[in-house]
C-alpha cells in the first residue's frame, strides 16, 4: 500500500487533519472511512508505506484512531512519520501475515490485541507474535511523546542555560527574534 492508495494527493490541501481522513484509503474503498472504529489495527503488505514521503499518510491513519499498522516491512520514511505521529508500525514475518489476512477473511470480526510493553500481537485464541520496536520509540508511544514533547523533558535545563547565556552575554537579552 503506497501512501498515494493511504490518502490520494489530490486531498493533501485538506483544511484539517479530519477532513484529510475521511479520504484515507478512498480510491481501494470508498466505504473505507464508514467502517473504521478507534482502535482498529491496519494489515497490509510488504513495504507499506511506499512511494511519496508525505507525512499526510501517518496522518490520515491516526486521525481514524489507527494505533497500529502490521506489515511484513515498510518503506523507511513512512516508518518513521509513523512514529512520530504516534502509530506503531510492527513487522512481522510475511508468512504470518498472509494467516492474519486468512484469518481476517474466514472470520467478521476476528480482533488482534498490541501489548507494545511486551511486545508481541497477540490473537483471539491467545497465539502470540513477538515483534521488534526500538527501545527509544517504544518509550515516546508509552509515554505519548512526539518530537516536541521529548525535548520538552529538559525545559529545565534548556532555561537554565539560557539564563546562564543571558548571564554571560547580556546583550542578547536585547536581541529582536
């Protein structure tokens, strides 16, 4: 799935993230936006995430209420954009992906649960599929830390040394940004 088929780029002047959303996956199926609901985890294939390296695709997924996007890999900016918009992207082996859309297919309904702290998909009848997430976008998801967030975690050091700077060069204080 190339990030054209996630959100076409005749939408990306959308006014809103919202707006953005209700086109995502539109050109697949045009029902696609009535049948999400907060918490639904997308399966895709290989190199999901493909093609354009707009961030609108991370976007038009979580404003849905997507957490999770399952694949057998993914194009690196997506899986990236992913992250920082607060979406995990979870590899696993294409085998196993190929019996999840079995089991999706077979069974209206068929529900999959993320425990991102143990990392591992887990299925209705309790099989489980570890995955691998980089330890430090794994603690920005449990925290809910975006770029912004994170580097606000040193607000206090970051004034410090500001005011230290200030101390030691008072001229700037006078400096128009």
């Amino acid at each position: 799935v190339d990030t054209d088929v996630i959100i076409p780029a005749r939408y990306l002047n959308a006014p809103d993230e919202k707006s953005l959303a209700s086109h995502c996956m539109e050109d697949i199926d045009v029902q696609f936006a009535s049948t999400v609901e907060a918490g639904d985890i997308v399966v895709g294939g290989g190199n999901f995430g493909c093609g354009s390296s707009r961030e609108h695709a991370a976007w038009a997924l979580t404003q849905y209420g997507f957490r999770v996007v399952i694949a057998p890999s993914f194009a690196d900016i997506f899986y990236n954009n992913a992250f920082k918009n607060g979406l995990l992207p979870i590899s696993l082996p294409e085998f196993v992906v190929d019996y999840l859309f079995d089991e999706i297919k077979a069974n209206n309904g068929y529900q999959l649960s993320v425990d991102l702290v143990n990392r591992v998909v887990i299925e209705p009848n309790g099989k489980r599929h570890e995955f691998e997430v980089p330890e430090f976008r794994r603690y920005c998801l449990l925290n809910g830390l975006d770029d912004i967030g994170i580097t606000l975690q040193h607000a206090d050091e970051i004034k410090a040394f500001e005011q230290q700077r200030l101390n030691q060069k008072p001229w700037l204080a006078k400096t128009i940004y």
